[in-house]
C-alpha cells in the first residue's frame, strides 16, 4: 500500500480546503433545521395570512342559529385560534320590494328563490375577495346540516378544510343542543380516551411523547445516513472521473497501486464526510441545546439523543458507506467522462431510494415482517436497521448477525471491486453495461 | 544502469499495438522513441510505467524487474497533459513529490526552485486552472523532474508548447542528459526531436523498422546530394522569369557530368550524385560557370529518413 498515505492525505486536505464543501456543511444544517421545523414554519406563514372571512346564507332562521352557535364561548376560542370569522350574508333586494330584508321561509321550508339574493351577494363576495368562502347552510331537526360551498378557485384545499373544521364543530354542538347532551358526553363520544402510555422500558415520561420524539430523531438520522452515504458515495465516483478525465491519474498511478489508490479514495471520501457530519451534528446539538426543534408536532431535544443509537448510526454510517463506495468504485473505474456518471449510478441510487423510502414506511411501523427481513438484505440494511433498533424491538443476536452480513458483504464488494479497479481504472473506452459485466466476469482490461 | 526492454507485447483485442519490441536506453543519453499516430510508442512508454500490463516481453531497469519501488525512480510527462486544477500549484508538486518518495518538506523546498527557475515563483499559491496553458505544461514539466529521477520519460513533450517554451524544455532535457540521466523520449515530431536524440528507434505498427544512431541511419541512406547556388543567382530577383528558368536550365544541363543521378534546377539547384568525389567534379563545372556562393551536402532529416523507411516498409 505504498503511496496509500499520501493520495489520502491530498484527496482528504484538498477537500477541506475547499470553501465549497463548508458550504455544503451549512446547507446540511440547514436542510435538517429545515424539515425538523416544517410544521412551524407553516404556522407561522399561516398565522400571518391574515383573518379567514366566511359568508354564511340561507334562510334567516338557519343563519341565526349558526350564528348563535358561533358566539358560545367555547366556539369563539376556536374560531380566533383558527383565524376564521364567520358573517352573515342577505341579498340587496328580493322580488316583491323586499330590498335588503332577509327571506321569510325560515327552515329550509321556504322556496329555493328566495335565497337567490343571499346567494348572488355571497358569490360577489367571494369574487371580490370580501369573502373567502360563502356557505349556503341548511338545518334540520336532527341537528345536521347541509350545504354548499363556494370559493373562488378549486385548489385550496387548506380553506376547504378550515370551513369542514368549522362547520363540523358548529355541527357536533348544533347536534349536541337538540339531543340535551353535556359537553362530557361530546367528549365521550367523539374523543380519543386520555389514556397514559406506559412502556417497561420507559421511565416516568408519557410513551406517546417518547414515541414521538424516537420517530423524530430516527427521521433525522434515516435522512443523514441516506445523504451521507449517495453523498459520500456520489463524491467517490465524481473524484475518480474528475482524475481520470483529466489524465491526472496517469501521473499517480506509476507510483501508487491502483489497490492502494482504490482504498486512499474511499477512506479519504469517508473522512471528509465524517468531519462533514460532525461540523453539521456539532452545530445542530449546539442548536437543540438553545432549544427544542420540532418535529411532525411533537418537540424534541436533539441533545437527549442515546449515546447508543448514535454508536449504531455511526457504525452502519460508515458499513453502508463502504457497500456503496465499493459499488461506485467498481462502476468509477470504468467511466472516463462526466456525463456517463448518471448512467452507470442510477441504477445503484435507485436501491437506495428505495430503500430510504422503505425506512420512511419502517418509522411507523419498525416491527413489519417486511421490514424484518429487508433489513437482512445489506443494500437496505444501514436504513431499516437503523429504524428498526431506534423503534421496534430487534433481538442483540440479530444486530450482530445483520450487521456481520453488512461488513462481509461490504468487505467482499471492497475486495471485487479491487480486482475491477486493477484492471480497469486507466480503460478511456465509452460506458456501458455490456462492457461493465464483461470486466466482472474478466474478460476486458486495460 | 540502463533500461532494457525485451520482447515487449501487447494487443488491445485484434489490435496489435506493440509487437516485440527490444530496445536499451542508456545513462547520459537521450533514447527517441519516433513513430507516426499509433506506431506504439505511447503503449510501450505505458507498460514501462506499469500502468499497462504487457501481454509478453521484459522490462529492466538496472537489471532488476521494474517494480512500484523502482518505478520511483521515473519521472513521467505524459503525452495527454492533466493536472488536478482545483488544486494550487504547490500543493499538486508536493503531492507527486510525496508520492515519489519526497519529504513534504524536500518537495516543498524544490518546488519552489523550479518554479522561481521557470519564472512561476508568484504562481505557487495560485489555482492551477488560472494558469495559461503554457504555464500548466510547465508546472507538469517540473512535476516529472521534482524528485530527481535517474530515469525520465517524455512522451511528446512539445505538443502544447510555444516556441519558446519549446527551447526552454530543450534546455532542459540537455541538462538533464547532461546529469548522467537516462531519458526516453516519444515524438511523432521528427523535426522537434532530430537534434535531441543520440540513439532512436523508428515504429510502424507496433514493430521496429529501424534502429540506430542518426548518424548512422543517415549513413545508411545511399543518396548522396548537394545543393548549389551562383551569387548572380543568389542576387537575382526574387521574380521567376521565363529567361531565369532558361539559365538554370543550361547550367543544370552542363553540370551533368558522369556520376551524376539526378539534377533539380532551381535558383538553388540540388545535384544527387554517386559518390563524393563526382560531387568534387560537379563543383569544378559550377565554377567555371560562375562565382559559386554556397555548395553543401545535404544530410537527409529525420523526417525524410522517417518517411523513406515507411515508404519501404510499405
């Protein structure tokens, strides 16, 4: 492994030294601040775009029963909370010179045409932006209601939810009020049971809170490991093409193995996103130490991560990031110019989304037996296994085992793929698969 | 002390690109691998730096078969020119330096001479990529001498090159020769090289069509010519008249004398002859036709040399 330290040492400063790559180091941070904070960065633009108005027409007896309902207490918290304001809207003047007088057929009894009025100035108002919605409600006995809602456009589906929200609470009381039933007995009937959960391995604190949080901080590792690893591994492939398309691996190579520059490569790509990592981790837990950063609605303290499950991150960081890194090695060794870079990854990222979209399934549901046994299988194993020991329960024999599959698997590829590079790191020739599985079965060389 | 090569072969599927060729570079001498495109010289330059493996032959450097240790010991330009340009200029000549053996230090400490030799003293710091691609040849130029090999390999070191880098690395590889080193040098430029190379061999298709010194390949030629010129036609006007053609063309006839082959008429005109003492002869007629300002032999360039033998070979 002659000249092994010094292709290291050059591959892994000159990467440092490259103010791109820090810059890359923040946009991670900032990627993960990012998604770990979604839901309140929603709420704030959400919070910020002003108050929802909403017409309410129908006959007079039905809008004034809604409105009733809306001024309850409890109601207009609701209402506040959710920014929506609800007003009553009558036509400026019916046939029969009832000008600015709501329709007399109260109910939903009366004819259809007198809520034409009503209708015609909530449909105005809603195409000159007064309103945002208009609701044609109509009551009956039951406590039931129906209706028709009119918006300027078809796509806001967030505005069609807020209206259902409201109305079915509006609804639920209306409901409530014919049937004489207490506020208890709503709860009874349309809330979840307050239970507590409680795990033996937990301690004092509520297990949903705990399962929360879990789900969050293996989502923001899933979501590491699967951007360092494409990362890690993508950059591999990109040196090697840079140096051979650039002929500079022809000054190296007379003085190092390709073996030896094989391995400087990989384990230099590793260190650098290693130290990546660690710069972003670093900054992220100094972050978490301010405070909490949410996730999916639950909130958690990045620092409070197990000390354990970071071991398992950094370990399977490091055997997924070699299975790949062989693979693209390998694959490298063939390409001479960039634009045949995609051709040849494509197929080898593509299992890797899929596994990642597999671990996204996994974090709801880490004890699948689809999960068990993909995580057995070592092209997925860094993330289901990863899911599966933050999550669910996995047996210290069965660790071992997926995780021995792992290191021999990636230990095998590193030793094929060595033989490939041997053989093929200075071919110029054109990609293709054809040739590709022509140098595995040895059959092509330099 | 010298490099040997034996038997080398290689084939690139039904291509044959270097077929037995044999050959010894020697020390304090500059060894011409010459050939046109795809002669084989850049395949046999390969399998000696190991980053081809040949099908058949030996390679020995020193008497010993070349290996990663020894191949330390050869300092490389390669034909198709890269360096990494992201990198700064000294920071890409202590990595090769390192590789081949330097301290960090030590490679750092001669970069920085050769680069003040070349006049890139304030470049050290700088991108490679900012560099003209005059300046790049050179920085590659001082990558494959840094350590001081006591075997260099140049394979066309002029492509690239302004004419005066290209006296400049002339320079050098005399000086180089001149330290006791043995260099190997590949050109398809016989005119760029002709007065470098001490011994040489000539390629077609991967095979040796001639070997040898200039000299003695020049030697080997059986065409002896000279070439003469009057003052009265040397001070003529440049303008070709129907009258001047008409004079060259009697003076060509009176010269052709016994032992003469062949004559081409011109304001210089080049007499081939049998053998020296006809040449005597032919300069005695020219006399008494006139004052003669030059008469020379003329010694066939490498390039005719070259040519001659692909001719042959064909």
């Amino acid at each position: 492994m002659r000249g092994f330290g010094a292709v290291f040492r050059f591959s892994f400063s000159s990467k440092l030294k490259n103010p791109a790559y820090w810059a890359s180091v923040g946009m991670i941070v900032g990627a993960v601040l990012f998604f770990t904070n979604l839901e309140t960065i929603v709420r704030y633009f959400v919070d910020r775009q002003g108050e929802t108005v909403i017409g309410i027409g129908g006959t007079p007896a039905d809008v004034q029963a809604v409105l009733s309902l809306a001024g309850d207490p409890e109601m207009q918290a609701m209402l506040e909370r959710m920014h929506v304001r609800l007003q009553a809207t009558f036509g400026p003047a019916a046939e029969g010179g009832k000008a600015g007088r709501a329709p007399d057929a109260a109910g939903g009894r009366g004819p259809e045409a007198a809520l034409e009025p009503a209708k015609a100035a909530g449909e105005a108002g809603v195409a000159s932006g007064a309103l945002d919605a208009y609701v044609e409600v109509r009551l009956y006995p039951s406590g039931r209601m129906t209706g028709t809602v009119l918006t300027k456009t078809g796509t806001n589906a967030s505005l069609n939810e807020r209206v259902t929200d409201v109305f079915q609470a509006l609804q639920r009381r209306l409901a409530a009020e014919r049937l004489g039933l207490g506020p208890e007995m709503v709860s009874a009937l349309v809330d979840p049971p307050p239970f507590t959960y409680r795990t033996l391995q937990g301690g004092e604190e509520d297990a949903r809170e705990q399962m929360g949080l879990a789900i969050g901080m293996t989502y923001v590792m899933v979501l590491l490991l699967y951007l360092f690893i494409v990362g890690g591994a993508g950059s591999l492939v990109m040196e090697l093409i840079r140096e051979k398309s650039s002929r500079f691996i022809e000054l190296v190579l007379p003085s190092v193995s390709p073996l030896a520059y094989m391995w400087a490569k990989i384990l230099a790509m590793l260190g650098v996103f290693v130290v990546q990592y660690a710069a972003a981790g670093l900054i992220l837990y100094g972050v978490s130490r301010r405070g909490t950063v949410t996730l999916f609605g639950d909130s958690f303290d990045l620092s409070k991560m197990p000390l354990d499950l970071l071991g398992y991150a950094l370990l399977l960081f490091v055997l997924g990031y070699l299975f790949y890194a062989a693979i693209f090695a390998a694959v490298g060794s063939m390409i001479a110019r960039v634009e045949e870079a995609n051709t040849a990854t494509t197929p080898v990222t593509l299992l890797f989304v899929l596994a990642f979209i597999i671990a996204m399934w996994a974090l709801r549901m880490p004890d699948a037996s689809f999960v068990r046994v993909l995580s057995w299988l070592p092209p997925f194993t860094p993330l289901l296994l990863f899911v599966r020991i933050a999550l669910g329960s996995v047996a210290g024999w069965e660790i071992a085992g997926i995780v021995g599959l792992l290191a021999l698997s990636a230990a095998a590829l590193l030793a094929f793929a060595g033989r490939l590079f041997r053989r093929m790191i200075l071919s110029y020739e054109p990609w293709s698969w054809r040739r590709f599985w022509q140098a595995m079965r040895g059959e092509a060389s330099v | 002390m010298a490099l040997a090569v034996q038997g080398l072969k290689k084939s690139f599927g039904a291509v044959r690109a270097v077929d037995g060729i044999d050959f010894e570079a020697r020390p304090g001498r500059i060894f011409g691998l010459l050939g046109a495109n795809g002669a084989g010289k850049t395949t046999t330059l390969r399998m000696i730096l190991g980053l081809v493996a040949p099908d058949a032959g030996k390679i020995r450097w020193q008497g010993r078969p070349l290996d990663e240790k020894t191949r330390r010991e050869i300092g490389y330009l390669p034909e198709e020119r890269g360096l990494d340009e992201q990198a700064k200029v000294e920071e890409v000549l202590v990595y090769l330096g390192t590789l081949k053996g330097l301290s960090p230090r030590e490679a750092r400490r001669r970069a920085a001479a050769w680069l003040e030799r070349f006049g890139l003293g304030a470049a050290r710091r700088r991108k490679v990529k900012t560099l003209s691609k005059g300046n790049q040849q050179k920085v590659q130029f001082i990558a494959a001498v840094l350590h001081d090999p006591a075997l260099v390999i140049f394979d066309e070191p002029f492509s690239g090159f302004d004419p005066v880098n290209v006296d400049l690395i002339r320079e050098e590889m005399q000086n180089l020769k001149a330290q006791g080193k043995t260099i190997l040098l590949s050109s398809h430029r016989m005119d760029q090289v002709e007065a470098l190379v001490d011994e040489l061999i000539l390629l077609r298709r991967g095979r040796i069509v001639r070997r040898g010194t200039v000299a003695a390949l020049r030697a080997a030629v059986p065409v002896i010519k000279y070439v003469l010129e009057w003052f009265d036609e040397a001070e003529a006007p440049d303008e070709e008249t129907p009258a001047a053609r008409a004079e060259w063309a009697r003076r060509a006839e009176a010269l052709r004398v016994p032992g003469v082959r062949s004559i081409a008429a011109g304001r210089q005109t080049v007499v081939e002859v049998e053998d020296d003492d006809v040449a005597q002869v032919v300069l005695r007629t020219a006399l008494s036709l006139g004052r003669v300002r030059t008469f020379a032999r003329l010694e066939p360039t490498l390039h005719e040399l070259f040519v001659a033998a692909m001719q042959e070979e064909s």
